[in-house]
C-alpha cells in the first residue's frame, strides 16, 4: 500500500488539507506547510512517501501550466516590449548576485568549480514563488506583474546556458554543434508556435468554442505538445509551455482557458511544493548548514535591495520596486536541478550540491512567510491581503 500512486496521492492532499487548515487558524503562510509536510513524510524522515523523484516529476507539470498561463495574457507585442525593459536590470542584477555568493563561498573554503556553479545556482529567483504569490489582478495587468515576468523570462534562459554548460563540462567535450542548435532553437520554436496557433489551433478552437471539454483538450494537448517540443530541442519545457500560452494570447478565448486549466495548476503545484520537502534530507545539514544560512541570508536580504536599487534607477516606482525586490528575494528551484545535475556529472561533490539545496529550500520557506505576511496574494491569511 504504501508504493501506491493512491495512498501517495492520498497522505499529500490529506495531509496538505490538514497543515492548510492549521496554518489558517494560526495565520501562517501554507505554502511553508505544505514543504514541512513533505520533509516529515519523505523518505529521510517518517519515509511514507519512498518515491520523491516521481513525486517531483508529477509536480513539474503544475510548473508547466503556470508558465502556459501566464503567456495566455501576453500577446507578441507585448512580450518584446517588457523584456527590451528589463534586460539591463536582469543582467546587472545577476552579475552582481554571482560576485557576493562567488566571495562567500570562498571564505567558506569551497573550490574554483563548486563556487562557480553555486555561485551561478544562486542568481536565479523562483518562478514559483514569484508568480504562483501574485494576485491574477496584479499578475496580468499591472506593472508589477510585467516586470516580474520580464525578469524571470531572462534568467530562465540564462538559467537553461548553464545547464548546458553543465552537461558539456559532464562529457568533457564542447558541444559547438548544439550550442549553434540551441541559438536557433529558441526563436525558431517560438514562430513554429506562432504559426500553428494560427493556422490550426486558434480555427479549431473558433469552430468547436461551444465544446467546452474539447476545447479543454484542446489546449492542454497544445501545451504539454509545444512543451516537449521544446525539451526535443534543448529548451526548458517550462519556456516551451509559455511559448505556447503567448502563441494563444490574441485568441477571444485565452482568457476562457487560462480560467479553466488554474484548478489543475493549482492541484500540480501542491505537489510541487511537497516534492521540494520530500527530495531534501534534513541529516545532511550539519556539514554545511554555516555557508547554506549565508547564502540564504544573502537572498533573503540583498537581492531584495539590489532589485530595488536597479529598479528605481532605471525609472520604476520606489514602493513598486521595493515589492518587487521582495518577491524575487529568494533562490530558485533551477538551482535544485543545477545542484542535481552537476553532482551527476561530477561537476560538483556532493557536499557542494546539498549545499545549493539547503540554501534554496530555507529561502523558500523563508521567502515565501515573507510574501505572503507583508503583500498581497492569493493564499494570505489576512483578509486585507488576500487577492485572487
């Protein structure tokens, strides 16, 4: 009973219902809960759940419909114009991320390559929390909301460069060949989207709108499609999925979709964030746990101020700058993936991997209080914050 899908399933709604609860009446923010719940039921602790790799398989698609829906509201032109805006605040603002974590990590003793690739990991802020904490008012038709995407966009593919480079420096052999693959990849998947969307997504969707369970078909056929696709070519899933949503976004009934898909976002993310407790093995922490609170306090701390800083220069509001800053103040779950897949390539030691964790999972519990405490979203406990 315990390898079943069912009882999986079972022990993380169950158990998110009752820490959601709980985390109500002591307002508390849940998505702190449901992390907990998943450290306490992985298989590192009470070792309910064995599995958290499939666990975090299921979950990554609630990352996938999130990026498909936030592209629904953001048509081409729209798109190019928000990230010519943000381009310089990204850029600066990683460079600057990468040169204080590179300077802890090497008073922490770690080595030219482990500091690096952490270092890397670090400049990145969550998709997740970024997004999933942002009311859809804000989220698609605020500048708020704009600048975030904007800036996440960026460091998603920054954040794939690196991968890449992770696995070419796996095999010891630079890849000449599919880095050209991969420059051509991104706009070429991005005008195949277009162009299908067009000519056969966007007509059959005309003729059969009255069919609300084909168009639902429809459309997730059309995402997780567009998303392999993209994983085909050497792009994230997760860009593939936004692809598809932008290629969407002119349609009359982008907005029909994006309500329709948010309850099966929202039942994949619950378990995205589980599976974030479940992968980590709290006994681990006591040989790094110094260097992963430095650098989760950095998060936590500098890149809300740096953000603010670029933000405001660059001609953004103070307060509007200042809650952005907070909302990307954290590590994201690409450097789970490039903390994995570098102690896989033997890229990194192990030591140097779990520290990348350790750092990413207390900025997400940290980060996410924060948010959810201080700004509005669609989980506050507070009723004066509390915006869907």
């Amino acid at each position: 009973m315990p390898d079943s899908i069912l009882f999986t399933i079972f022990l993380i709604f169950t158990g998110s219902a009752l820490v959601a609860t709980l985390a109500l009446f002591a307002r508390q923010a849940m998505i702190v809960g449901y992390i907990l719940l998943g450290m306490l039921l992985g298989p590192h602790m009470l070792g309910l759940v064995q599995d958290p790799d499939l666990i975090s398989q299921m979950s990554h698609i609630g990352i996938i419909f999130l990026l498909f829906l936030l592209g629904l509201d953001l048509p081409p032109r729209k798109l190019m114009g928000m990230l010519g805006e943000t381009v310089i605040v990204t850029g600066l603002s990683s460079l600057a991320f990468f040169v204080i974590a590179a300077i802890v990590l090497r008073l922490a003793g770690f080595g030219w390559i482990e500091t690096l690739i952490a270092s890397a990991a670090f400049t990145f802020s969550s998709t997740i929390i970024g997004l999933k904490l942002l009311p859809t008012t804000i989220l698609h038709h605020r500048r708020t909301g704009e600048i975030i995407i904007s800036i996440l966009l960026f460091q998603d593919v920054l954040a794939i460069i690196l991968l890449m480079a992770i696995e070419m420096a796996g095999t010891g052999e630079a890849d000449t060949r599919r880095l050209f693959v991969l420059t051509l990849a991104l706009p070429g998947l991005f005008g195949l989207a277009l162009w299908l969307a067009r000519r056969l997504v966007v007509p059959l969707i005309a003729r059969f709108d009255t069919i609300q369970e084909y168009v639902f078909l429809l459309t997730i056929g059309w995402c997780l499609g567009i998303a392999e696709l993209a994983g085909a070519m050497g792009l994230s899933q997760e860009i593939g999925a936004f692809m598809a949503g932008v290629a969407l976004a002119s349609s009359p009934v982008a907005q029909y979709i994006a309500e329709s898909l948010k309850p099966l976002r929202d039942f994949f993310l619950i378990i995205f964030f589980f599976a974030l407790g479940a992968g980590f093995d709290p006994m681990l922490l006591p040989q790094i746990w110094m260097p992963a609170l430095a650098l989760a306090l950095l998060a936590l701390l500098v890149k809300p101020w740096v953000f603010r800083r670029l933000l405001v220069r660059a001609g953004e509001d103070p307060q509007r700058s200042a809650e952005i800053g907070v909302r990307l103040g954290q590590i994201s779950e690409f450097a789970l993936l490039v903390a994995v897949l570098a102690q896989q390539n033997g890229v990194i030691p192990e030591r140097a991997s779990i520290l990348v964790q350790a750092a990413t999972l207390l900025t997400f519990i940290a980060s996410g209080y924060w948010v959810v405490m201080r700004y509005p979203t669609p989980v506050a406990v507070n009723e004066k914050l509390r915006r869907n």
